[in-house]
C-alpha cells in the first residue's frame, strides 16, 4: 500500500481525465429515496501501477463496484457551430466505460477511478455509513435512505434498441436461441436503468439507412403473399412481447411505416411468395404507390386486432417518419394522412423540430428536439422531447463524451419544469458506423466512423457473454430520470410551485432547456434540498 498517495471520495458528476490532478473538494455524502440508485466515486492516487484490495466497511449492503475505464475518442465533438460549455473537445481517452470488479482492483500510476453504486431498495431506511481504507489512507461517505419512494408517473423513455448490431457483434441469426438470449441481456440492462418502452422491428427500422442499401433483416412479422393477398403470422412479434414484459417493458413504439428524413419510400419488407422468402418492399417502392397502400391496409386490419386482442392499444406508438423537415413536408403529409387514417385513435409520434407540421395537423404527437421546444411548450399535450448529435449547441443537454455529466443529468430539472411525458433518443446499442455502413468494434470506434460525437450512438458496450457492460452516461442520465421522479414526489407532497422554487432557487434562475447553472454543486444541493422537503412532509 506504500505506493497510495490519496484516496478521495467524489460525487458521481465528476470526471476524471488523465491529465486530471486529485480534486481539492471531496464528497460528504447524499440522501435518496426508497426506490432508488445513487452512486458516487472513490479516486485512488498512486505513484506506480499496483493491485488492491478495495477494503471498506460498511452498512449498506450489495454495493455493485466498477472501475472507470477510459474510452478512445477520435471525434469527441461538432467544432463548426459548437457552444463553449465542452471542457475538452480534442481526440483522446474519455472516463466512460464500467467495467464491475469484486475483490482486487488494479491501480494505474496516477488517478485511477472505481465507480461505486447503491441501491436503496436493498437496505433499511435510515443513516448508513461507508468507511474504506488502503493502507493509511481513509475516506468516508454517509448516506441516507428515506422511506418513501420515487414517483415516475407515466412518463416513457425509450432509446432505440438495435438487435441487428447484436447479431452484426456476436455473429448470431436473426431469431436464434442466442438472439434471443442477448436481446433479454441488453433489454433487462435497459429497463434497470430507465426505458419502459422498446422500438419494436415489426419489420426491420429504416433508420441510418443508405440509400439503396438494406441492414440486416430483423423482422418480427412473417408474410405470405398468396394470390395478391397477404397473410401475417405474428409468433415472433408475441415472443418479442413476452420478452419485453418479462424485461418490465410497458409499451411498444412500432418501426417507422417509411424511410427515415421525409417518407419517400417504403422499408424493407420480407415476405414468402410461391415458396421463395424475398423483399417485396424497400427502396424501388415509392411511399404512395397503390401497392404499398393496399400492403398497410391490409397489415393494419390484422395488426390493430391483434394488439387489442392482447390489450395494448394504448401502450402503443406508431411511427410514419423520422426526423422530416420544411422541405420533406409534401411527402411526409402524404404518408401521415394515410396512417392516421389507418390507425385512427392510436398515438401516432415522430421525432421533428418543424412546428408547422404541427400547426397545419400534419402530426398529432411531435417529439421536437431539445434546442427547438420553445413553441411546442405550452402548445401540444402530452410532449416528449429528444437529442441527438445534432445538439451541439444552446448549451442543451446531451450525452457526448464531452460533455460534463451535469450536462447529461440536467434534463431531469428540465423536463420536470415543463410536463415533459416521454424522452426519445436513437442510439441504445448503435455498433454500426453512420448509415449502417459497417460494423465498428465500440471499444476501439465509438463515433460511428468520425460521423457522430462519441457518446451519440450508443450507452451501453458488449460484454463478451453476450450481456451489457454499463457506461457512466447510461447512469447518469438514470439520476437524471429519478431527479424528475423525486420531485413528483415532493410536487404531491406539496405544489408544483414549491417544487420550482428549489430548482430555481427562489428566482435566481430561470431553467430552460438552453440556460441552467454550469455547476454540480447547485444541480446536487438542490437535489438535497428536494429530499428534505420530501422528509418533512412524510
């Protein structure tokens, strides 16, 4: 133990780089509610590599433990159009992936970072203490659980979950035993951590898609075309729904009926004709040919009865396009008008910042971007937002890299303030490089190919047997969520007013999606402040 210099307890909004020196300030300790996850770091300073016991006593019992492990970046950020809140912006290594460790734990020279999470559900109510010790180097943290438990409400969380990268990694078919059995790893990882909802392939995403090009075929939904009819059987759509509820999964948002920025096309759709399985759909299919109509006429009949058949109807979403804008308006009104009239009382949502296609009833639920809600605020029920690589600046919310992780945990204060109901992003587990063009290994590309900040297109790394290794981003926005979830509690407790005077400090600031305070110290005091005025009340 002779070569351990310090040890340091930190809050979970830390990041420690490696040209980081070991922060003046350490962290005391936190409260949490009931059903939650909290977690906080322990930073060990030596002066050569070593292996450890990590020695500590303590009164909450299963702590899960990580070491941070630093992830190449090679295009960390947008630079043409950035904003300045990006504390580093070069190529390098990034403290990112967690990597669990029980018993020993090697130390690098310099700081090296372990990840430690607590799970209130598995203790007592009341104050517990942590006590860890290497060497002659002590540090302490206290935590208190409340006895009473989150609200999430109703809201949804969905983060677009890819089985054919799955299959693209591990090398399995589509449907095997193996596709399956990692497809339940990787939801049941997602659904621990926030998402209640699960893009569903009914036939495969035309999302990140080239022109022209198909990704691998992950339809749930087998077809025969005998005689120009069509005949569906959906025995793997229900294994997929046993799955999903067996992960704790509530609702289904359906796979895009069109190609992805302005419906011009129809997806791939695989069908058997005469006894030969080939695409029948896809890129030669223009969105409003006869044909293609009469298909979703015909698959909407079938598919509508049997989602009511197992009462889902309202636990699902329907999806036309993603992401049109003013100049795809024509042909993603066309494909609109004709799946609101083929799913007539369904939620029918996409992903568009263009608040015209609102306004002239082209959508019924538009999900705009972070940096575009202004006058969707206010104006549309029921409003989810989204991000993606493409909020680069107005200093939103994200989940880069880059980004310090108050910038991914913030929008748990935001979307409190504004009745936000359901958070869409597109990349839970994205292993492709951009458009789908090749597979990347994520320890190595985790920009999909310098096309997108690292950090956009996935949350979660493989794990060699075939379950989900965590990232700090992945857990960070699970306390953005219960953040927004403490203060439904308190806003039953008490009112929303008195909710957004702590957020706000009595007016000191006005939060928006695009302006908040730059500082862990105020995102984590207020969250201290919440959890008091939530034990006052019970």
């Amino acid at each position: 133990m002779a070569n351990i210099k310090e040890i340091k307890i930190l809050s979970s909004l830390e990041k420690i780089y490696d040209s980081d020196k070991m922060p003046t300030v350490g962290y005391k300790g936190f409260s949490m509610l009931k059903n939650e996850k909290k977690s906080f770091q322990l930073a060990i300073e030596a002066d050569d590599d070593c292996k450890v016991d990590l020695i500590y006593e303590s009164t909450v019992k299963n702590l899960r433990m990580y070491k941070v492990e630093h992830i190449k970046s090679d295009f960390p950020m947008w630079k043409k159009g950035a904003d300045d809140y990006y504390r580093f912006s070069k190529s390098g290594y990034y403290p990112d992936l967690l990597l669990p460790f029980d018993g020993k734990v090697n130390v690098e020279k310099g700081i090296t970072v372990l990840w430690i999470e607590v799970d209130a559900a598995q203790n007592d109510a009341g104050k517990h203490k942590i006590d860890f010790t290497l060497g002659e180097k002590k540090a302490s943290i206290e935590i208190e659980i409340i006895n009473v438990e989150l609200d999430f409400k109703d809201f949804v969380y969905t983060c677009w979950f890819h089985t054919d990268c799955l299959m693209s990694y591990y090398k399995f078919d589509a449907f095997s035993d193996e596709y399956w059995r990692v497809a339940e790893n990787f939801l049941k990882t997602a659904r621990e951590y926030g998402m209640n909802c699960v893009l569903t392939p009914i036939f495969t995403p035309p999302l990140d898609t080239q022109k022209g090009k198909d990704r691998p075929t992950v339809q749930l939904i087998d077809i025969t075309v005998k005689d120009g009819a069509y005949y569906f059987n959906f025995d793997k759509l229900t294994q997929w729904i046993e799955m999903a509820h067996r992960c704790g999964i509530e609702y289904f948002e359906l796979a895009h009926f069109y190609t992805q920025w302005g419906a011009k096309h129809a997806p791939k759709i695989m069908a058997t004709v005469d006894g030969t399985y080939k695409k029948i759909f896809g890129w030669k299919t223009r969105a409003n040919s006869r044909k293609y109509k009469h298909f979703l006429t015909s698959l909407s009949a079938e598919l509508k009865k049997y989602l009511e058949e197992r009462n889902l109807r309202n636990k699902v979403f329907i999806h036309v396009s993603d992401e049109p804008n003013a100049a795809m308006l024509r042909s993603y009104k066309k494909a609109s008008m004709h799946i609101h009239s083929l799913f007539e009382g369904y939620k029918i949502v996409d992903a568009l910042s263009d608040y015209s296609f609102y306004k002239k009833k082209i959508v019924s639920n538009p999900i705009p971007a972070t940096d575009h809600t202004d006058k969707f605020i206010g104006n549309v029920d029921n409003l989810w937002v989204y991000y993606c690589s493409a909020q680069k600046n107005h200093n939103v919310a994200n989940r880069f890299f880059c980004n310090d992780s108050i910038r991914t945990r913030v929008i748990g204060y935001q979307m409190f303030k504004f009745d936000i109901k359901g958070f869409l992003q597109w990349g839970y587990n994205f292993y492709y490089k951009r458009l789908s063009r090749g597979l990347v290994n994520p320890y190595e590309v985790t920009d999909a190919g310098k096309e997108f900040p690292s950090g956009d297109s996935f949350i979660v790394y493989p794990a060699e047997d075939g379950t989900a290794h965590h990232s700090l981003r992945l857990k960070v926005f699970y306390d953005a969520l219960q953040d927004m979830a403490a203060l439904n509690t308190l806003e039953k407790l008490t009112d929303k007013r008195t909710c957004l005077s702590i957020i706000e400090e009595k007016g000191k600031h006005n939060l928006t999606f695009k302006e908040y305070p730059h500082s862990d110290e105020w995102l984590l005091t207020t969250r201290e402040t919440v959890n008091a005025a939530i034990k006052e009340k019970i």
